[in-house]
C-alpha cells in the first residue's frame, strides 16, 4: 500500500480509539464520500452507483442474489471463471435447478464472443457472468465486445473485474454491464478486506436489490413492507470498517493520480519482460494464453510444488503466490498443470527486480536439475 493509505486507516482507527466508533464514523462523513467518488472515477461512474462491500466475492454474490433463478433458468459464463464465481453457479444449479454453460474459448485463449452470442440466443439465459481476469493466468477475457453481444440480447451482464482495476483502464459505459465487482487491493494497492460493486442505473430501475437486505440498503416503511434505497447502498451492508473505506478512497486517488493507463501500461510491460525471460528457461513452462495479456504471470517449474516454491522465494525477498489445480479445474486440466507460481509485477517493479526473479528461479531449476 502506497503510505498515504496507510496514513488514511491508521489515522481514522487513532480517532475511533480516542473518541468512539459511532462518533469517528460521524466526524469521517465527508472523507467517506470523498473516497466513494474517488471509486467511482476509477470506473467512470458516478458515486450513487457505488456499493461498498466486504471483498470482490462479496460484491459478486450481493449482485447475483438480485435475481430470483428457478427450475430450467440459465446462467452463461467462462471456462475462466473465479472459482468462488464457479462454486456459485454450481450450487445454484444443486439448489434450485439452474443450468451453467460456459462459453467456448477462442484458439488462442479467452471466450469466444461467437459462442457466448450462440448462448444468450436462449430465453431461458438469466445471466451472464464473467471474470476478466482469472485469478491463475495473465488471460484478459475480451469483456467489452462480450458486453455489445449481453446489451443487444437484453441480458443482464456481471463482470468480476477483482484482478483487473489498477493494472486495466476501466469505463463501465463501454462495459455496458449491470453489475461490476472489485477489490481495493490487488493492483488498486488497497487494504485488504473491503471491496466495492459497481450498479448500473438500469439494475436500479429494474428494482434490483439483494436478497438478504440490510437496514442500510432499506427502509422498514411498515409492518409487512419496506423500501429499497434509491441508489447502489441498497447493496451494502450497515456495518463496515470505515478506515479500510477511508484507505480505499485513498488507493483510488492515488491510482488516478499515477495514471490508470499509464500505471496499468508499465505493469503489464514488465510482465511481459517477465515472461519473455522465463519462456527461455529450462525446467520452465509458461502456462499464461491469450491474444492479450495482464499483469499476471503464471509458470510451471518442473520438480516444483507452486506452494513450496512461493514460500521459498519468499525467504529471499520475492514476493509470489501459488494457484492450484482446485482454484481452476477446467483451465489447469487442459493445461496439465497441478500447480503454477504466480509473479505479479506492478509500475512500482524495477527490471532489476525482474532480472533477479529471472535468476533466482534460473538456479533455483538448475539446482533441481543437478539434484536429479
């Protein structure tokens, strides 16, 4: 986190420490909309349409319990969805019946907007939900020209775009999505455990609003009714951290301050560098596909459990994380990979620091190697 986030949560937790959580909550009141609006420029939107929430699952779960599935409805999606998205789809299809179908991938990787079109044919199709960015591969799912094919067809359209704010310009206009859900951390460089979900004004015509409602997203108007709020706080929750809100709003700022662009350019310019490097290793096999790709790089090391391997370079000063076959079932398999590291550089990375990745795996392997 850049320091001025940091400064942002400390400084609101020191206040609830002195003067109270209720009171804190009260005196922040014009930050805490300063850092709504902030969020909302991140998306090109406004700060009515922003809910905010615990985490980008929860985001993504609050937008998909708005719509009441039944027996036969359908619910059209990605073979390189979150696996908390697909975990969803799956139990809504054992509890009530719904059917999932994933689109198929281009050759080259990502979904083929043919075959999404060919699925939303169906009047049965309820929704279409799908992850821009995967969270064990650089593939960037192509979500505007899937969004033209959700509009003309008139179904409502869900993006998980968890790993995508920070590292990728977004405009949720050229989206054209209903819902869009996301984190202030990852590459937004935000506290972790709070989140956010984009609503389109024409989900708050509809009337959508979430299944289990808060008091803070209605009004109890009487005995048997109640009024949903008239903007995306229909979403949220009463209770949340305004601190992690406050450090939010500041990781937004700090964001449109460096550039989305600009920023999200140089990041993918060193993953790019990184991968190139690896791709030449022996004992490495770079498993990211895709015609474009993100700020994500995914490598299988031979003789490597990603795990073992992510804690071991994390004793010398490297910072990376292991995706595992359960977190991609249908991706990993077709890969033949139980396992991958996954290195994501930000702008804030040096080539340097990419060159000493390059090396300590490169020895890393030919340790492997000699060992055998």
């Amino acid at each position: 986190m850049p320091r001025g986030v940091l400064e942002a949560i400390i400084g609101h937790l020191n206040r609830e420490t002195n003067f109270g959580g209720y009171e804190s909550a009260d005196d922040a009141e014009a930050a805490v909309a300063d850092a709504y609006a902030n969020v909302a420029r991140v998306l090109g939107t406004e700060a009515r349409n922003i809910a905010v929430v615990e985490n980008s699952t929860v985001a993504f779960f609050q937008a998909m319990s708005a719509f009441d599935f039944k027996r036969g409805d359908v619910i059209v999606t990605t073979r390189n969805d979150y696996i908390s998205n697909q975990l969803a789809y799956l139990s809504l299809a054992r509890r009530c019946g719904v059917e999932v179908r994933r689109a198929e991938d281009l050759a080259d990787g990502g979904a083929d907007p043919q075959s999404v079109k060919e699925l939303l044919r169906d009047s049965h199709v309820r929704l279409l939900a799908v992850t821009w960015v995967p969270t064990n591969s650089g593939l960037m799912q192509p979500v505007e020209a899937i969004g033209e094919i959700a509009e003309a067809a008139g179904v409502p359209y869900l993006v998980d775009g968890c790993q995508a704010v920070g590292q990728i310009p977004v405009d949720v206009a050229k989206l054209r999505c209903d819902f869009f859900s996301g984190t202030a951390r990852k590459f937004l460089r935000g506290p972790r455990g709070i989140g956010f979900l984009y609503v389109a004004d024409r989900a708050l015509q509809r009337g959508d609003f979430p299944l289990y409602i808060d008091m803070r997203g209605a009004d109890w108007v009487s005995a048997n009714d109640f009024a949903p709020a008239p903007d995306a706080r229909r979403f949220e929750n009463w209770e949340f951290a305004c601190s992690l809100v406050l450090g939010m709003g500041e990781a937004a700022r700090y964001a449109l301050e460096v550039g989305m662009e600009r920023g999200g350019r140089r990041a993918r310019e060193l993953a790019t560098t990184l991968r190139g490097k690896l791709g030449g290793l022996n004992g490495i096999r770079v498993l990211d596909r895709g015609s474009e790709l993100a700020a994500i790089v995914t490598i299988e090391v031979s003789g490597w459990d990603a795990t073992e391997l992510s804690k071991l370079l994390r004793t010398t000063g490297i910072n990376s994380s292991a995706s595992l076959r359960a977190y991609a079932v249908i991706d990993m398999d077709e890969k033949r990979a139980a396992s991958a590291l996954r290195l994501s550089p930000h702008y804030y990375n040096t080539e340097e620091e990419i060159d000493r990745v390059v090396e300590t795996l490169r020895a890393m392997t030919a340790k492997g190697r000699a060992a055998s």
